[in-house]
C-alpha cells in the first residue's frame, strides 16, 4: 500500500481521492470534490517535505468534507464560502493544519 493510500486509511476517507501534481494558482496545494471523487491537486513548485505536508493539509480536508457531508448532505465548501472569519483561523483551516503538523514526520512521498 502507498504512504498516501496508508494516510486515506488514517483519516477514514471513503471516496475515491486522485492526487494531481502540476501548477496550483495562488496556493500550495488544493481541495476539489466532483463526481463523487475528491481531487487534490499539489503544486508542482514544492520539494518533497513541502509537497508532503500540503498533502496531509489537503487530505485533511477531504476527511472535513465527507464529515461535513455526512451531518448535513453537502460538501463543506458550501458552509466554508460564507465563514467570514479570516482564512487562516476558521474551523477546517485550523484542523487542517492540525492534522498536517501531528503528520509532519510521515512522509507521503518517498
């Protein structure tokens, strides 16, 4: 099994995640979920320690998302886009850097 299966195994993430590696406008990394799938995409610009720890925080959000649909039948995001707290200190962003840092020292990418 590959580190980000084992880490998709962690976070108890059910549906299908696809990891895309290439430019990401304006962030390092990236949380989409369509079709049923969630799509992480990393920017290509980071090394290896970076690219990992963007996938933990990305990761992370896959894990909100599926929380969050489950309590209430749509995807985080929706509730997200109308928290006017600031980036940085709302909810999923502080878990998300939460989990990211308690993974920091298992590497998603060998």
């Amino acid at each position: 099994m590959s580190a980000i299966a084992e880490a998709v195994e962690e976070l108890e993430i059910e549906q299908t995640v696809y990891v895309w590696i290439g430019p990401v406008k304006g962030a390092l990394g990236k949380h989409d979920y369509k079709d049923g799938m969630h799509v992480v995409s990393i920017s290509h610009a980071l090394n290896a320690d970076t690219v990992s720890l963007a996938l933990w925080h990305e990761l992370a959000h896959c894990m909100q998302s599926e929380r969050h649909m489950k309590a209430s039948g749509f995807d985080f995001k929706k509730s997200y886009s109308f928290n006017n707290v600031i980036y940085n200190l709302n909810e999923y962003e502080r878990e998300a850097n939460k989990i990211m840092y308690l993974n920091r020292e298992k590497s998603l990418i060998k």
